[in-house]
C-alpha cells in the first residue's frame, strides 16, 4: 500500500471515529462550563528544536479551533489557563515574546468575523496589573468590542492564581466592611463569590478540567470555583490538542457520577 493510500486509509478512519465519537458525547449532558490548563507549548516546541514562543505561537492558534468546537457542541463557557502569577518568573524573552501573541490575538479578535457571528464573548480575569500597557489595552479593547454578546463565553486567565483571586476578593470584601457597605455576619460563600473574578457568569463553576501535557494537579487555577469540577489529565501537549481529544474528555465527565457531595 502506498503512502497515500495509508493516508487516506487512516484519515478515513479517523473522521469515522470523530463522527461516531460526536454522536455518542451528543447524547449525553454537554458540560456548560469547561476550563482548560493549555499546558505543554515549551515542551512541544523544545522536541521540534524550536525556541518556547514558537510553541505559544502555535498553541494560541489552536484557540481558535477550540472556541468552533465549544460552539458546536453546545458549550457556554471555557476558562482558558494562559499565563499565572508563577510564570512571571520565566524568561524575559519569553515572556515578552507571550505578551505580542497575547496583543496581536487580541487586536486579531476585534476584527475577527467568526467572533461577532457567532456573539462571542471575551473576558480577561486575573491582575491584569501585572501586564504591559500595550497588552492591557488591547485586551480591555476586546472585552469592550464584544461585551453585548451571550453565545459564548470565553474567560482569559492572564496574570492569574488562584490564591491571588481569593486574596483580591478577601481585600475588597474587607474594605466594603471597613467603610460599613457590608456587615461581617453577612461574608459568606455566596458574597465571596460576587467577589471573584469569575462573578458574572452563566455558570462560574467549571464542570470540567482539563489539562494537557501529562501533569496531573492544578497548579493554583480556580481553587474556589473547581470544588466540585471533573479532572481529565491528557498525556498530549497542548498545540497537538484535537477535537477527539475534547470529546474525549467529555465523555470521561458523561461515565462519573457527580453527586456534588450529597
């Protein structure tokens, strides 16, 4: 058999699956909200002897595939993991060269005519402080350019950790009962919450987790909010991420029985 032949062989077969694949995750409860930790974009470039920003590079390009599978799904959120607090102390090279990916998507996004099609929304959340003016612009650009729609909710984790999204609600909630606005018999789960980052949402909680790359934890990404969230680990770094591989995970999350502790 020839190359080509075992291609299109393989190929054939693959689309089959996807389809079946499809059909059976289709059939059961489609997560609302699904956060993904993108990890493996070092990795993946430093097996190819590439420089780590050609991995960034190419793992921001997959964005855009994922949001057309979460639309076509029937997914309302996705919580994406881009960059944490920890990751400030990479490279400076680095990390510059992850703030141009993260400026021209943004700028790319405003404009981008699958994005007001299909009434996407865009968030930013974490301390959107810590990032250079240039890139906090565009972001805040983009939030404002599709603030109106519903269809999809897309959340940025930028400049983002877990304990520090606690600390930043725990400080704003002490000086509301500091100036009075709040009595402290009144802090509780819910107040808290109007206090994250995630407050807003259709659904604030991720159903689900994914992460790539092959480590299992978390690494500090939505400690609150993931209480009670489904885990998926994926040995695949994240630019060879596949739409298989997200129906995959759902599926994984359809076989468990969620009783949220009860």
């Amino acid at each position: 058999m020839s190359i080509l032949r075992l291609l299109l062989k393989l190929f054939g077969a693959y689309k089959l699956y996807e389809k079946w694949l499809k059909h059976t995750v289709m059939s059961g409860e489609i997560p609302s909200h699904v956060a993904l930790i993108l990890d493996g974009n070092r990795r993946w470039a430093a097996n190819k002897g590439l420089y780590p920003w050609f991995g960034h590079r190419v793992g921001a390009e997959k964005v855009d595939e994922l949001m057309d599978w979460c639309i076509e799904l029937g997914i309302r959120v996705i919580t994406l993991y881009v960059l944490s607090t920890e990751n400030f102390k990479r490279p400076r090279k680095e990390l510059e060269e992850i703030f141009k990916i993260l400026k021209k998507k943004s700028l790319e996004y405003i404009n981008d005519e699958r994005i007001h099609r299909n009434k996407v929304r865009i968030r930013v959340i974490g301390r959107r402080n810590l990032l250079p003016q240039g890139v906090r612009d565009a972001l805040e650009k983009l939030e404002k350019a599709t603030s109106k729609y519903d269809n999809l909710y897309v959340n940025i984790a930028v400049a983002y950790g877990g304990r520090a999204e606690i600390a930043d609600a725990a400080r704003k909630i002490a000086e509301e009962v500091a100036a009075g606005k709040i009595r402290a018999e009144d802090v509780d789960e819910k107040l808290i919450e109007k206090y994250l980052y995630t407050a807003g949402l259709p659904n604030h909680e991720p159903d689900l987790i994914i992460r790539t790359s092959g480590e299992e934890r978390i690494s500090n990404f939505l400690l609150w909010q993931s209480a009670y969230s489904e885990l998926v680990f994926l040995d695949i770094y994240w630019p060879e991420f596949r739409k298989i591989d997200l129906m995959r995970a759902i599926r994984t999350y359809q076989k468990r029985e969620r009783r949220m502790g009860g």
